[in-house]
C-alpha cells in the first residue's frame, strides 16, 4: 500500500514529537513513524533537565586528553571502546578539531540562543491545558567535592558569565539554604537559577498525543527500511507498514539518523553516545533532592522526577550501538549519590537504563535542509541537550518548511558542515 503525505517525520523521540505538533501547527499534513513506541528511545530515561545553563559545547579544550587517560578506568564516566571504525576515527578527529576556545565560544552562542528560545517555548507549552509534563523551574546546582572540581566549576561560571547567564557562587551556607539536607564534605557549588526540569517521557508522550489530536498521523511499530529517489530528491520510503510518497521528510531517529542518512545518500559524523541513568521511588517523602543537583567529581546528575521518585544518571561511552551495562561505572555513580545526599544506602530501584545521545562532533545538532537530497531536513544530533532544545527545533523545522525566516541563524547547525 502506498501513502501520499504531505511530510514525514522519521522518529518519535522528543525531537520528532515537537517536530510533529509544530508541523502540525503550520498547517501541514503530517505523518511521524517510529520502529517502536513513542519514547522508546534516549528520550525516555535521561536525566530531565531543561538546561539552560549549559551552553559549553562537548568539545571543549582538553576533554579528549582527559577521556583517553579515563580509557584505563571502568569506572570513569567517559569512555571510548577501543575499535578501528572509519566512521569513528573521521568523528574523533573532527571532534578533537573543535576542541579550542575559539570554536568552543561560538558553540556556545548557538547553545545558548537555543536553550533561551526553548525555555519560552516550555513555558507556553506547559502553560497549555492538556499538556501535562511536571515542568518546574528549579534551578540547578552544581556541588563539588574537591578542590578541583570547585576551581573547574568556578572557571565555568565565570565562561558563563561572561555570556550573560546568572550563575550563583556558594559556600556552604548558601548550600544548605538551596539543599538543606547535604552530607558533610560539600562545601562549595555553584547555582544556576534558570534551568528547569521535567519528566521527559510525559513531554514526549503529550506533544506526540497533541499532535494527533491537532490533526497528525502517529504510527508506532512502524520502522523505516528504505529510501528510493528520484531526480537528487527521495520519492518513496520504504517502512515495515507500506510505502509512503512524502513531500518533504524529517530525519528525527536520534543515534540511529547517521545510518539512515547514509542509507539515503546524505551522510553525516554522528556517534552513538551511551549513557546511563536509574529511576527511584521514595521511600519517604523526603529521600532524594529538592532540585536538580550535579556532582561535578563524578559527572553525575540527580533530578527529582514528580513527587514519587528520582533519577541519577551519568556515563558517556563511545562504544557503538551496544547496550550494556557496566556495573562498576553503575556502583561509582551510586557512590556519589551517597557522597552527596543522606538516606541513599537503601534504594528502591527500577531496572538501569541505558540510551544513546546523538553526538555530533562538535556538539551542535543538525538543523536544516540537506544539501544532497532536496526534500530531506535533518532535525537531530542534539547530543546532551535533546530534551532542552526540543521544542525550538520543532519550531525551527517547521519555518524551514513554511519558508519563514529562521528564528536562530541555522548556518552554525547546517546537517553537511563535516
Ligand atoms: C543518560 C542521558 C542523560 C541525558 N540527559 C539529558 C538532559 O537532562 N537534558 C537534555 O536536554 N538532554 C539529555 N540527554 C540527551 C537527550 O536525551 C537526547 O538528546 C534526546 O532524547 C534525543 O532525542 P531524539 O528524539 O533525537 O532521539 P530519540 O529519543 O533516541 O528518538 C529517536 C527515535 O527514532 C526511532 N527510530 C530509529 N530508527 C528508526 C527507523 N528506522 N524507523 C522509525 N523510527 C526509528 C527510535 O526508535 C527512537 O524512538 C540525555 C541523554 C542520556 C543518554
């Protein structure tokens, strides 16, 4: 059976649920398919945030030093499997290529036009009746163990200073003011007041819903196989359900967009980047933070997720599509939560997740039309921010396809820029 449509959206993570009821919004007929249910993939167990105050790119000077001497640690929260991969090997040096100050600041203004036009968003959205996704703006607030950390930390906040954010130095007492209930031994953080948080599946889930309800077509366990093309443009897709002839398609499969691209013929350096996170319900209505905190020694972030539970999550591993689990990096990142926060030795957990950010390698998404295939845009590689920048890139691919000026010069996101 094949379906005429106007547009196509590959994907029904959080990018390609805002893609939809963006679209939808617009005022053109949308079909999204995804392999298996909405959610299914990293945007469901990651760690909540709307991060508005992160805006360093991942390629910064000195992480990639860092990341081969944490290579020999199973317990450090970066991680590179040990391969020969050409794709992985053309990502790494494009990677360590965007590793400077100069190319790591311009980064950052992108992020941060970003995170600060989908904070507005979040808000409309949130403020919508039957959009119901625990949106709170909390803040969050990074502590630090160690001398180092706190001097890295401080360095951080100054870089982000100087870029126009309001970013808090603490001391102890202005810790517990935030966070009445931390072990002893935190002395020092640093607090960003305009960050959010969220539960990203309920997100997901009601701008997927919404879009349906709008006037979408959403069809689930629906995977994409194939592409046929006509003339430098596709023409038909392949899926497990039939084929569909679509005007314009949407690339929004998270990690698995870079093998869809090269299926297509328009490929792109992206690496699956996994990481890991475990949900918790309280034991007592006062286990677990008040607000989202990071501990900056181990890279791990603890969020409250609605009333009943909390989340920890952390790990970057660079080791292709592999889900595992490794259980001496899931002890380390429970280590912190005991090195921070009282009442965490016994935990009611659910089974450990792991999911896959879409890393690009120089920690900007790709945001725009292909310049290999002419009715495909690429909507995806979003990398740590997905969650955050939802919203805005939903609103970006719909004024690429309406032909409006785009709200964020999209030139520093351009999909072929590798
Ligand atoms: C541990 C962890 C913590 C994180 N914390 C945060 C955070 O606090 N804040 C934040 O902003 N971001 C965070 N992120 C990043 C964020 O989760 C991702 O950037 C975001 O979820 C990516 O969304 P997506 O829609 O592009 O991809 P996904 O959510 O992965 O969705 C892609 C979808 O495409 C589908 N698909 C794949 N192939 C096909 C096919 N052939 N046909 C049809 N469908 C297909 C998949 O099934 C999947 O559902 C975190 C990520 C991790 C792993």
């Amino acid at each position: 059976m094949t379906t005429k449509t106007d547009i196509l959206i590959i994907g029904g993570g959080v990018i390609g649920a805002s893609t939809a009821l963006f679209l939808t919004r617009a005022g053109r007929q949308v079909t999204l398919v995804e392999k298996a249910d909405i959610c299914a993939g990293a945007s469901h167990g990651n760690a909540c945030w709307v991060a508005a105050g992160y805006a360093l790119p991942t390629a910064a000077p000195g992480v990639l030093g860092q990341g081969l001497k944490w290579m020999f640690d199973s317990g450090s929260p970066f991680y590179i499997k040990p391969r020969i991969n050409l794709d992985l090997t053309r990502w790494l040096w494009h990677f360590q290529a965007s590793c400077t100050d100069a190319k790591m600041m311009k980064g950052a203004e992108t992020l941060l036009r970003l995170n600060g036009q989908s904070i507005q968003l979040f808000r409309e959205l949130a403020a919508e009746a039957g959009l119901e996704f625990g949106y709170v703006e909390a803040g969050l607030l990074h502590l630090h163990l160690s001398e180092k950390y706190r001097k890295a930390g401080e360095k951080e906040a100054e870089i982000m200073r100087g870029l126009g954010m309001n970013v808090i130095s603490l001391d102890r007492d202005g810790l517990e003011e935030l966070e009445p209930k931390l072990q002893e031994g935190v002395e020092s953080g640093v607090f960003y007041p305009e960050h959010a948080h969220l539960n990203p599946t309920h997100l997901t889930k009601a701008l997927a819903a919404q879009a349906e309800k709008e006037g979408a077509t959403i069809l689930t366990h629906t995977a994409v196989t194939g592409f046929q093309k006509d003339g430098g443009r596709i023409s038909q897709i392949d899926t497990t359900k039939g084929t569909f002839e679509p005007q314009e398609v949407i690339l929004a499969a998270g990690a698995w967009s870079s093998i869809l691209a090269k299926q297509v013929g328009a490929p792109i350096l992206m690496e699956p980047a996994k990481g890991y996170s475990v949900t918790v319900k309280k034991r007592s209505a006062d286990q677990g933070p008040t607000r989202p905190l990071a501990v900056d020694d181990s890279k791990v972030a603890i969020t409250p997720l609605g009333k009943d539970h909390f989340r920890y999550s952390s790990t970057l591993e660079l080791a292709g599509f592999d889900p595992s689990i490794n259980p001496t990096r899931l002890a380390v990142n429970k280590k912190a939560l005991q090195a921070v926060l009282p009442d965490m030795e016994v935990l009611d957990e659910e089974a450990p997740w792991s999911g896959y950010r879409p890393l690009t390698p120089d920690g900007l998404p790709y945001i725009g039309r292909s310049e290999r295939v002419s009715n495909l845009i690429f909507a995806t590689g979003h990398g740590m921010l997905g969650v955050t920048h939802g919203p805005i890139t939903g609103k970006l691919v719909s004024e690429i396809v309406t032909g409006q000026e785009p709200s964020i010069k999209l030139e520093p996101m351009r999909p072929d820029r590798f």
